[in-house]
C-alpha cells in the first residue's frame, strides 16, 4: 500500500510516542527498583544494602512501598535497630505516617522492641501520636502485650488514659480518672473495648473492682461482640471470672460466633476458667438448637482436660453441630478424629461416642482420620 502524507504523519507519531514510552521506561525504572530495593532491605535487616542504596540515592530514605510504607517502618516494625539507625542517620522521617496512620513508633511499640521504640523517641518520636483507628503506640504495647514497654514510653511523657491505666493496674490512676470523668468508665476504644475489657483481659482485678463501683456496663460487648467475660476467659484470669460473675455479668452472653465464655474456655484449654463458669450456671450445651458446644470447642482444638471436665459435667457426647442444612451435624469425636487429636479421640470413644456417626460430606471419624494420614487416630478408632 503507498504511504499517503497523512499515514506517514500519523506513522511518524506512533513512532515518536512509542520512543518517548520507551525512554520513560528507562528513566523511571531505576528509581522504582531502587525504592522496592530499600524497604527489601530495611524490612530483611540488610544495612549494608540499605546504605549502599542511599549513597547512590538518599531521596530513597522517605520513599514509600506499595503499602505506603517508608523503609523506617519496615526496619522498626521488624526490630533491625542498626538498620533504623542508618535510617535516622540519613534524615528519614521519624513520625511519617502509614495510610492507617501507624509511625514508626507505633511499628516498633506493636512488636515489643524496646531498644528501637527508645532510639526513636530520642530522635523526636511523637509519643502521643493517634493512629486512623485512635490507638497510641503505648496503647499497642498494651494490646500487644508489651507492658515495660508501655512503662517506658508513659516515663517519657505519654499521655496516661483510662485503657492504657487499667491494662497496667495503675488503680490510683483509674481511680483518679473516674473520679473528674466519671462517663469514661462507659468509653470505647477502636476496637470498640471499655476499660473494663482491657482489665479482665489483664486480669487487673483491683482496676476492674473501681471501675464497677462507676457503673462500668459489665456486659458491654466490643466489635467481636465479647464482652469482659469472654476476654477475661481467653486470656485464663480465673478470680477475674469470678469477680465478673459475682457483679452479675452474663455467664451465657455470645459474641458474634455465637460462642459464650465458655465455649472459649473450651477452645482455649482455660480449664480453671471454664470450672469457674459452670459453678456460676454456665450452659453446657449450645446456645441454640444444632449450635456448637463447648464440647464441640474443646475437642475441635485437642483440650483433653476441658473435654474430660465437661464430660465428667455431663455434657453430651453424641451432640451435633449443623454448619450446615445438608446433614445431621457433626459430632465432637468428628472434629476431634480430623485434626488428629488421638488421646481427645480415645477418651470420647471411651465415653460412649458413636465412632459411626456421620457428619458433613457423609463422612465418619474414621474417614476424616484416614484422610487427613492421621496414623495413631485411625488405630484408635479401629481398636
């Protein structure tokens, strides 16, 4: 076909915009690769790496990974205090924000590294700092169960609250703080917890006694839909199960799972905890009709003493768990034969399981020990 002015114009174009792409892809590959490089190595530790990058580009030392993270913390986060150093060395910005607002202190405070969460503060950390969901970095190392770090941090002049005071069992500070706002014993933290979730969770029986003598709602349930029962539970805080008991919580509350304290007492192997709620009325069934049992729990997760407690409570052995309406349900020998748990298997078999009894897919116990090449679990069954 003969090129006419026009197609060899446009054909002239295409060509130039192509050669321009081609350039772009040029200049702008180096940059990216260095920046995936760096958070690579600030995240792995490799501070030689990370200086030999910021040598050649020191622009790099801020530059943000596709999660918008800035190398600073990704080597907080992961406790590579030489690398956090370098970081700092090279002017990186020690309170840039994530896109869920977290610093870099609240990367090192999450993950328990004292030694990095001082460095940082030393380089002008802000220790107050709130992140999207309203948490400081004390406040993470709370949660994340880190208390001589919060202690740390609050020495350095973060801001005491009512969370952060009844996680660490500072009762004069509880007290003191109920006294001029007696309404925060009802607030909520971001995950929806009232200090009185954050002192079971802790088993801060004092800080948990004040704040019930200040009206704090006793069965008010965070976003998992548990209330201070539950967390006192999970976490093996017998007394504070007691405490919460004899104030009048719920023993039979669900959080949104549709599972009661003692359903996690159960999963948990909480077996003082789970003693102390059935003295105090607990149901031991399900809370509704083909509903999961403790039992169910306890078995499904291998706690041969919770299974020998409920059992010896009576509790039944042959119950059925409908996950769906496709077939009668599945029993706890079942979920305790598909994860292998031979001494549970044993001690349900030898309480009258029915080793027969088929739950979803038509499957027995002994299919789902056979399939999932649990050896001993099979044996147990044959036996």
């Amino acid at each position: 076909m003969k090129e006419t002015g026009h197609t060899g114009e446009a054909l002239r174009r295409r060509g130039s915009r192509a050669v321009l792409a081609l350039v772009a892809c040029l200049l702008f590959a180096l940059p990216m690769s260095q920046a995936a490089d760096i958070h690579d190595a600030a995240q792995s530790g490799d501070s030689s790496r990370t200086k030999a990058l910021l040598d050649g580009n020191p622009a790099l030392v801020n530059s943000r990974d596709y999660l918008g993270w800035t190398p600073l913390q990704w080597a907080a986060g992961n406790g590579h205090k030489d690398v956090v150093q370098l970081l700092l060395t090279f002017k990186a910005d020690v309170n840039a924000r994530t896109p869920g607002g977290g610093t870099p202190l609240h990367a090192a405070a999450s993950n328990g590294h004292t030694d990095i969460a001082e460095l940082l503060v030393a380089s002008g950390a802000e220790v107050n700092a709130k992140d999207n969901a309203g948490k400081t970095p004390t406040e993470w190392a709370v949660w994340q169960d880190h208390p001589q770090l919060a202690e740390g941090l609050l020495a350095v002049g973060a801001e005491p609250e009512i969370f952060t005071a009844c996680a660490l069992g500072k009762t004069d500070q509880v007290a003191a703080m109920l006294e001029s706002q007696p309404e925060i014993a009802a607030a909520v933290d971001g995950f929806g917890q009232t200090g009185l979730h954050v002192a079971a969770r802790n088993g801060r029986n004092e800080a948990a006694t004040i704040l019930l003598k200040h009206n704090a709602p006793v069965d008010a349930k965070d976003k998992e839909g548990r209330t201070s029962l539950h967390r006192a539970v999970i976490h093996g805080h017998k007394a504070m199960v007691e405490l919460l008991a004899a104030n009048k919580a719920d023993i039979n509350a669900c959080d949104m799972y549709e599972r009661t304290a003692l359903h996690w007492a159960a999963a948990v192997g909480q077996t003082g905890a789970a003693e102390a709620l059935l003295a105090c009325g607990a149901r031991i069934d399900s809370v509704k009709d083909g509903g999961e049992t403790p039992l169910h729990a306890a078995a499904a997760s291998g706690q041969l003493a919770t299974v020998r407690l409920l059992l010896a409570r009576s509790a039944n052995v042959n119950a059925r768990h409908k996950v769906c309406i496709c077939h009668d349900g599945n029993t706890p020998l079942y979920y305790a034969a598909r994860e292998g748990h031979r001494d549970v298997v044993a001690l349900l078999a030898a309480s009258g399981a029915d080793l027969d009894a088929r739950g979803r897919w038509d499957m027995a116990p002994l299919h789902w020990a056979a399939g999932n090449g649990h050896k001993e679990t099979v044996r147990v069954l044959l036996q």
